[in-house]
C-alpha cells in the first residue's frame, strides 16, 4: 500500500480550505500520511479520522462505502447500548453518494466523513431534544455553529447520540429514550452527559462525536468507555445552538469539544469547531496551536492523585502513574502537588449552579415546554441563597482560581485522575467525585483524557493532561505521546 506523496498529502490535508472568519488563526492540522491503497478494501473504521477523511478527499475510499460502514456498525451494536437515538441512515447515504460527485479539488477537510453529534446540540432537519420530553419532537430551523462547520468542512451526519436531561447529568439517561449503556459492560454507565456518543465510539460505529462538557461531561465518558475526549479552554469554541447556551453568571462552565478514538483526531476535529461565530458573545479570536510542535522532552509535569478527602481506586492511582512515568522518561520532569480547597470544590460548583433554588434551569424547562424531569426535583431540593451569599461565592471563585494560577504557574501540564475508579453500575455514580472534573470547569484550563489503564473487571481508566488557557496544543501533546507510548488497549467487547 503506496504512501502518499509530498504533494498528495498537502492536497490531502486541506490547507487551503477555508474556516470562514477565524481562517487566518487557524492553522492547518494535517494529518500524518495515510496508508491506503488506491483500491484498498480495508475496512474504513480501522482507519483514523484523518486518515480516512485524506483518503476520501484522494478517492481511494469512497464516501458511501464509510458511511455504509459505520451504519452498518451501528445497527450491530446499537441495540444494546442505545447510544443512537436518531439515526438518518438513508438520508446519509444519499449525502455520500452526492459527496462522491463532488471533484477532488472542491473537496474540504473532513469531505465524506461520517460523524454522530451529541442531541443536546441543534442539527437542522433532525430531532434535536436535549434530553428533555419538551423537545421530543423539536426539529432545529438551523444548526449549531459547531455542527456548521463540521458540514461546510464536509462531514456527513449519522444521527444523533444520548443524553441525560438538558445534559445535567453524570449518567446518560432521560425520559424520552431512556437509558445508554457502557460497551465494556452493559450493566454499567457510560457516563454522562456524553454517555451515547463515548459508547457510540468506543464500539467503533463512529469515528467522532461532538460533546459538551460542564462538570465533566465530555470527560468522564471518554473515562468510562477507554477514549479520547477533550474540553477545551472556556470561550474556545462556541456554544451557539447548544441546549445550554451561552448566557449567565456560570456561562463560563459549560465547553464543547470532541471526542474521538485518537488524539490526532481530537486536534482536527478541535481545529474546524474553534474560534468565533459573531454570536456567543464569550468566544475570542485567541489562535489555536499546534499540538504537534510541542516538544514532549523538557515539559514540566505537576500532578496529584487525591482531591481533598477522594482517594481513588489503586489501580486508578496505578494509571497516573504510568502515564507520569512515561512522560518521565520522556524527559519530563515531575512535581507533586495539593489542590487547595480540594474538600471544597464540589459544593463550590454545585453552589455556583444551583444557588438561585434552580430558577435558571427551571427557566429551560419552561421554554421547551417539558412538565415531567428528574431535574423538577433537584429544583425542589435547592436552596435560593440570599444575594450577599451569591456574591461571596463568587468572589471565593475568584480568590480560589488565583491560587490555583500560582499553583500551576511553573508547570507545563497537570496529571491527574478523570475519576475515583472505573465505570460503576448504572445508579451508583458518585456525585462528589465528579470533583476531579468539575476543577478544570471552574478554572477553565483545557483537559485531555487519554486511557493509561484497566481495572480488575477489565474496564478502561483514564488519566486528564490539563494545561493553562489556550494551551490546548500542550494538553494534546502530552495526551498523544502517551497514547503512544503506552499502545493500544483492549476494546469493548464485540
């Protein structure tokens, strides 16, 4: 199987294509050399996204046969998971088949590609609910800014992946679908609010998912099911058309990002969706780096395992270690380090969302109409705070983020837990623990999971690479020489 040539690849990788208004901060982010033939036959989901999307582009695999693929993937696995919970299956065909007419030289970045969007995001023409029975019939008038782009660059939507309600939750469940699975193991969550895309990824029926992330929601999934995920800095990819959107005191919770099975994926899909869309009013024109040129051999690593008072299982703590030690040898150099107010970080968060007695999200449910939801109860049990309580929490925020900056400030990457274990059974998740992610929300760092481990049961264990704001070239970095150095593990189950 020929590998492309000097001239094939930079064709390939798109560097002329345009990313509308943000084109001239955007760097390209080719990928490497794919190696397939002009006639291969190889199945298209073995390929990575880069390669395929470059191979489609050349010709050497049409856009029909992937999509076909990955459709027929997900009708193999999809009925234990429910992870996809609207499926355009002819409807994606035909994009496929339109996609392959279209000339080599008019075709963009991700040309042909197949690709499933979590629901909590608008997709002109499709059912978008959110997760919430108000919107179980809701068809969007256009998309979200991030599914946008991913089309203008060529991407062919599959359908649409879980999510618990208004993705307010850590396990995927909801009153119109119901309940997502864990492929590694049926019995147990996938997480959430990303649930059904990080199932839907890791059972290989797509190659890239875009989620979002508030408290963890992008990383614990990616966690729980043994992929990649990455939040991104707060305001580096827009939130436009998102069920959460971009307005009030905690908008700067809440991120969009990938998930994907690589880290050169993460950086491709990460460098078509960032950047401003002249409505969220949060997103600056900040350039997006490199991941690639970053020099693995020299980062300074802080790192902790324990969170205040959390401990995590022993083979999680095994699984930072790993990945410290790699980078190590690497020539990295490590420095142990204690999260101040670690004790403090999940009633700082949970604080921060629910201290006005839950009106902002009772907001929500009103404006879609939704009357029954597990959140009606949270509603009930939250505590309005008086203003003089609110504003002190918020200036602790601020006090609390400057120690952390002091903390982090002669460090390149942190590495740390993504969680206190493995997936638990459905029912079981623990709240507090979502500590370890809800840290990198409230500081708005940027944070790449990678898996670095397997528990006992066999069930994936990540490891988060977080880095300072706008440093997400740093974070993939390191996530990619682990991934690297540490190989492949065993998937789910087929």
């Amino acid at each position: 199987m020929p590998p492309l040539s000097r001239r094939e690849f930079l064709a390939a990788s798109g560097a002329a294509a345009t990313l509308g208004p943000i084109a001239n901060l955007m760097p390209a982010l080719p990928p490497p050399a794919p190696t397939v033939s002009e006639h291969s036959t190889a199945d298209p989901r073995a390929l990575s996204l880069a390669d395929l999307a470059a191979a489609i582009r050349l010709g050497r695999i049409s856009s029909e046969e992937a999509v076909r693929a990955y459709l027929d993937r997900i009708a193999a696995v999809n009925p234990k998971l429910n992870a996809v919970v609207q499926l355009r299956r002819d409807a994606a065909l035909a994009d496929a088949r339109a996609a392959d007419k279209v000339p080599r030289e008019k075709r963009g970045r991700l040309h042909g590609v197949p690709i499933t969007i979590k629901d909590s995001l608008d997709t002109a023409g499709i059912i978008s609910t959110g997760g919430t029975r108000g919107r179980a019939s809701f068809v969007p008038p256009e998309d979200a800014t991030v599914v946008k782009r991913l089309r203008a660059a060529g991407a062919i939507v599959l359908g649409k992946t879980n999510t618990p309600d208004l993705t307010l939750a850590f396990e995927t469940n909801n009153l119109v679908y119901g309940r997502t699975n864990n492929p590694f193991d049926v019995t147990r969550t996938p997480g959430g609010s990303s649930g059904g895309a990080a199932a839907i990824i890791a059972a290989g029926a797509s190659p890239l998912d875009i989620g979002s992330d508030t408290g963890g929601s992008i990383r614990v999934p990616s966690h729980f099911c043994g992929i990649t995920g990455h939040k991104p800095t707060a305001g580096r990819v827009p939130r436009t058309g998102h069920i959460i959107g971009a307005e009030g005191a905690t908008e700067s919770l809440t991120h969009i990002g990938p998930l994907a099975r690589r880290v050169d994926d993460l950086a491709l899909a990460l460098s078509v969706i960032a950047g401003p869309d002249g409505v969220d009013p949060h997103v600056p024109p900040v350039p997006l780096g490199d991941h690639r040129k970053v020099v693995v051999r020299g980062l300074r690593v802080a790192h902790f395992t324990n969170l205040g008072a959390l401990r995590p299982t022993p083979e999680t703590a095994s699984a930072v270690e790993r990945a410290l030690r790699t980078l190590e040898k690497a020539g990295g150099t490590l420095r142990a380090v204690e999260i101040p107010g670690g004790d403090d970080i999940y009633s700082l968060y949970t604080g921060l969302m629910w201290n006005d007695g839950g009106a902002a999200v009772g907001r929500i449910l009103e404006k879609w109409g939704t009357r029954e939801s597990p959140l009606l109860d949270r509603i009930k049990a939250a505590t309005t705070d008086a203003s003089s309580a609110v504003t002190a929490r918020f200036e602790y925020w601020d006090r609390w983020r400057e120690q952390l900056l002091r903390l982090f400030a002669d460090a390149d990457v942190m590495v740390c837990p993504v969680y206190v274990g493995p997936a638990p059974a459905h029912g079981t998740f623990e709240r507090p623990s979502a500590a370890y992610t809800q840290l990198f929300d409230l500081t708005g760092w940027p944070s790449t999971v990678i898996r670095a481990g397997t528990s006992p049961e066999g069930l994936p264990i990540g490891v988060q690479c977080v880095a300072h704001a706008w440093r997400e070239d740093m974070s993939l970095a390191a996530a990619r020489h682990l991934e690297a150095a540490l190989g492949p593990f065993a998937g789910p189950p087929s």
